[in-house]
C-alpha cells in the first residue's frame, strides 16, 4: 500500500515540502503561531464538498488521508509506521437492509417501520439473517455490573431471545451520587457496552429504546448515524459472536412494545430498583435482514517527531479524519456530511501543534506520535485497531493527548476536561490553565458518557493515560453561558447533519486555544522522565500499573 498511497499524495496535488524554512521558535512562541486562521485553512480543505464527507473506502478517504500525510511532511515528522505515513486498517462494510416490517406478535400484535420506528442491522458476516418469532424480553439497562452489585440478567437464559434495553445506566437522574456514578455515565451505559454484553449472554436480538436525555442526541443522530453502509474490523469469526440483529428503537415505540406486556409509567424507575428482574414480554419478533458485504482496507495516518534523548518513549496526539460521507439529504437538499467541526478540527488542530513543535527551538526528549484515525464514527475502530496493533509500545507511550469536535464559538475563561477525575493528566492541564488565568471544569453534560465516545477511550482500554479537553461555556467575548447555547445549537442542529460545513464566519480561536494548551501539556510531558498515571478509583487504573510492571 505504501507505494500505492505515495502515488495518490503526488495525483491529490498536495506538495510534499521536507522542512519549515522559518526561524526556529521558543515553545511559547511557536504556541502561539498556532493562529485560528492556519486551523480554519485546514478544515476549509479537510471539510471541502470534493472530500464527500470523508468516509472510509471512498475517494473522500483517499483525498483527507493524502492531504494529513503531506501536512505531517510539512511540519517536519519522519513517516510513522516503517517508512509510511498509513497504517493498514482491514475493515468490512456490510450494508444491511432490514425487511419491510419489523413485526410483532402475541397477545398484541404491531408492524414498526424501518426508520420511523427502529434501526436494525447486523454485523454478522454472512449474506442474511433472520429473527423468526424471537421471545422479546424486557432487560432494564442490560448491565452486568459485579463492582456495583447489579446484573440484569440474572437467572435469566436469552439464548434464541430479543433482550429490549434502556440506554444509558441505572444512576442517570436517580438523585444518588454514589449510585453507580450518578448522572455520570459510566461505560455501562454506552450503547456498544449493551450490544456486547448481550452477545456475551446469548441473545439472538438486541434493541435499545431511544430517549433523547439518557442518550444525549436525539433520534435523527440514531437514524443517520445507522442507516446504509456501516463498517467494522474484520474478524476472525467472522462477527458470528454477536447478536444477529441489533438495533435501536423510537422511544414511542418502545414504550408501544412495553405498554402492551402491561409496563407502563417511568419505565427508567422500574428498571432501576434494586429488586428489578427482567420481564418476558409474551411476545415475538420477526424480523429479516440482507448484508451487502465489502472487504476493504482503510488507513490511520501517523507521523513521528523522534526525541532527542528518550526517543523511546512516546507522547500521542490523535484525532479522527473520518465522517459520514454521503447520506439522508436534509431539508435544503444537501446530503454531503462534511464534518467540519466533527473531526476536521481536530485534525486540524494536531497538525498544528505538530508544525509548533518542528518550529520549536528546544527538540522534546521523547518522541511524538500524531496519530489520525480512521472509523471514529463508525465506533472507534481505527483507535481500536491502532490500541491493539501499536506501532509503538503501549507500555511507553506515556499519554495519548485526543482532540475532537472542537468548539467554534471563539475562546472561553474556562476549559472542559472530559471525564474530570480520570488521571494524572488534569493535573497538567491545571497547571496551564492557571498560567492563562482559566478555570477548569468538567463535563457540563456528564451523563453523555462522553469520555466513552472519542478515540481516547480506546487508548484508556489499553491502561494509557488518555484526555480529551474543549472549551468550556463562558465566551471571553460574549459572556457566561454562551458556550453553553452553542453545543447545544450544534447538538441540535448540525451534529452528525449535513448542516456541519465550513463556514469563513467560523470563529477558531477556540480551537487554536485548546491546542495551545496540549500542546504545552504535551512539551511538558516530553521532557520528564516519570510516568503519569490513572487517579485512585478510575477503572483503568489496574491496566496501566499491570503494563507498567512488564
């Protein structure tokens, strides 16, 4: 692939320099030269109508992955992988597409549309499947939980069954801190937690009731986000261990599928008592589906600045180029899913902190790793392929500093930490932000379980210390709370839409201040030689000292 892709570098147009010709800087001064205007010409690029929203497999990988790679030459980084700049990423698309109808039978009988009322599909690499009047039962959050004493399925055989579960995990609006997390969401409130811990039972079927507060997005994002072509890393079994079929319904319809078993009220309550025991439904679902199968191999992009003194060991930087590529158009008839915000700015971002430190006078003692993953929103898979084929040694890489969706509503007086209270890492940050004068907080909608959605969680898996941070809701120029009407407007109208293009008003001065910071926590952590670690509690901290001892 490696000559395959030097050729495609030369067909994009994308000029591959060796070197910076300015001046050597101090890191603050190379900091600085991060400018809003660098990273918005970046995403003009990366979120350009030619790119097709940058979907893996498609002209739109080939273009965004051969533009990062020339980017990475510029900014001085030696190839990261063997001499290439790509990392191959085996992958299958399967394009499934459900039957007319799911339907249900028993004592009440309904037909629920593709849709309008459930998402199915189905990683299974074979050409069909099918749910032929499947017992439908009713499993609460579908946790199995030892450390908080809580298993949904206990007693319970769902062998040949459709398990209908909650989203999000049973502390979510209990008014208990101390029960599971809160409204923190832990990882067993992530949707790809119910879809495996339902293989891992058995069940023939698995389907999340949607609502809109639990999950954090409403059901267009589920809808967009499932509908066509979906990929996944190949495996060796060939996905037979999963479900046949899981999916995602309305919460209408769920609450249709509960309320004819006889389940009415705060289903969210009941399920969330101690006592709870899942509930047979006395009903089934039949249900069909055809995959379209594609085997195909996308790519991450690495490049490696080697340090000058502990060139072995690592601090990461990752942020994933991929998007949605070509889907549903919206109302003005755009059907191209850009993703400026949702990822060109993070990509962006890391190239510039990669041309901040090529610019820097002092070399880092420790290599750095910038790493562009591919298949973010297709569920983490090219940080799960990278975190479990590294490049380099987990056990060495000392941080994985990850950026995402980054705020384009200018800078704020404060700094978001996802996940507050997970490592060491915080610690840094709080050192820079006291040097800006910021304040530090942490999730402002924790029950998102938003450390669980970016490409960091994965690197956290594997026990390395992992951060992500945004910009917090209090405008420097337009006040407290602004930032907070933002997200929420780009919740509301452009996340995961079509409507998340490239605009010359895009404020990304923002964006320029939080790679600012990582970059200096990243200078930082390049020049010591201790190891930064997980805060007592967090659940990855046992990897981490495990790895650590090898």
């Amino acid at each position: 692939m490696k000559n395959r892709y030097h050729y495609l570098l030369a067909l994009t147009g994308f000029a591959l320099l060796t070197g910076c010709t300015q001046d050597k800087k101090t890191g603050q001064e190379a900091a600085k030269a991060m400018s809003a205007d660098e990273i918005k010409s970046h995403i003009a690029i990366l979120a350009a109508d030619s790119l097709m929203g940058r979907k893996p497999f498609t002209e739109g990988e080939t273009k965004a992955t051969a533009y990062i790679a020339s980017e990475f030459k510029k900014a001085g980084l030696e190839p990261g992988n063997n001499g290439s700049y790509f990392q191959d990423v085996p992958m299958v698309e399967i394009t499934s597409t459900p039957s007319a109808t799911m339907q249900i039978s028993g004592k009440t009988s309904m037909s629920l549309h593709p849709s309008t009322d459930f998402v199915t599909f189905s990683r299974q690499e074979i050409d069909s499947v099918q749910l032929k009047n499947s017992p439908l039962v009713f499993a609460g959050y579908g946790v199995v939980a030892p450390e908080y004493h809580w298993n949904d399925y206990a007693g319970l055989d769902v062998k040949g069954k459709t398990v209908v579960v909650l989203v999000n995990d049973p502390g979510f609006k209990n008014g208990d801190p101390t029960f599971f997390k809160g409204d923190t969401m832990t990882y067993y409130g992530r949707w790809t937690y119910k879809f495996e811990e339902a293989a891992r039972q058995g069940a023939a079927g698995v389907l999340i009731i949607h609502q809109t507060e639990p999950a954090s997005y409403g059901w267009d994002v589920v809808s967009n986000s499932n509908t066509g072509a979906k990929l996944y890393l190949t495996q060796k079994d060939k996905h037979l261990s999963r479900c046949k079929v899981e999916g995602w319904v309305t919460e209408d319809a769920g609450k249709k599928l509960l309320a004819a078993a006889g389940i009415t009220g705060d289903i969210r309550a009941l399920a969330r008592k101690k006592d709870f025991k899942a509930i047979l439904l006395n009903m089934n679902v039949s249900l069909s589906i055809k995959n379209k199968l594609k085997y195909s191999t996308s790519h991450n992009v690495i490049g490696t600045l080697k340090g000058s003194t502990q060139p072995d060991e690592y601090v990461l930087y990752s942020a994933h180029w991929d998007h949605l590529g070509i889907g549903k158009p919206d109302a003005k008839g755009d059907s191209i899913y850009n993703g400026a915000v949702d990822n060109a700015s993070g990509v962006a971002a890391i190239i510039s902190v990669a041309k901040a430190f090529q610019q820097a006078k002092d070399k880092p003692k420790r290599s750095i790793v910038f790493l562009a993953v591919t298949a973010e929103e297709q569920g983490l898979l090219g940080s799960e392929y990278y975190a479990t084929h590294p490049v380099y040694p987990l056990n060495k890489t000392i941080a994985d500093l990850n950026m995402d969706a980054l705020g384009n509503y200018g800078e704020t007086k404060d700094i978001a930490i996802t996940g507050k209270g997970q490592n060491d890492l915080e610690d840094y940050v709080a050192e820079v932000a006291k040097q800006d004068g910021l304040t530090l907080i942490g999730d402002r909608h924790p029950g998102s379980g938003s450390y669980y959605r970016s490409d960091h969680f994965n690197f956290a898996k594997q026990g390395v210390p992992a951060l992500d941070i945004n910009n917090g809701s209090d405008s420097k120029t337009h006040g407290a709370g602004y930032g907070e009407q933002q997200q929420k407007e780009y919740g509301d109208n452009r996340y995961h839409q079509p409507a998340d293009n490239y605009s010359a008003d895009m404020d990304a001065t923002g964006m320029a201040q939080v790679a600012d910071i990582l970059y200096r926590v990243g200078t930082k952590l390049s020049n010591e030689s201790t190891f930064p670690g997980w805060k007592t509690g967090s659940e990855f901290k046992a990897v981490r000292d495990k790895a650590l001892a090898k």
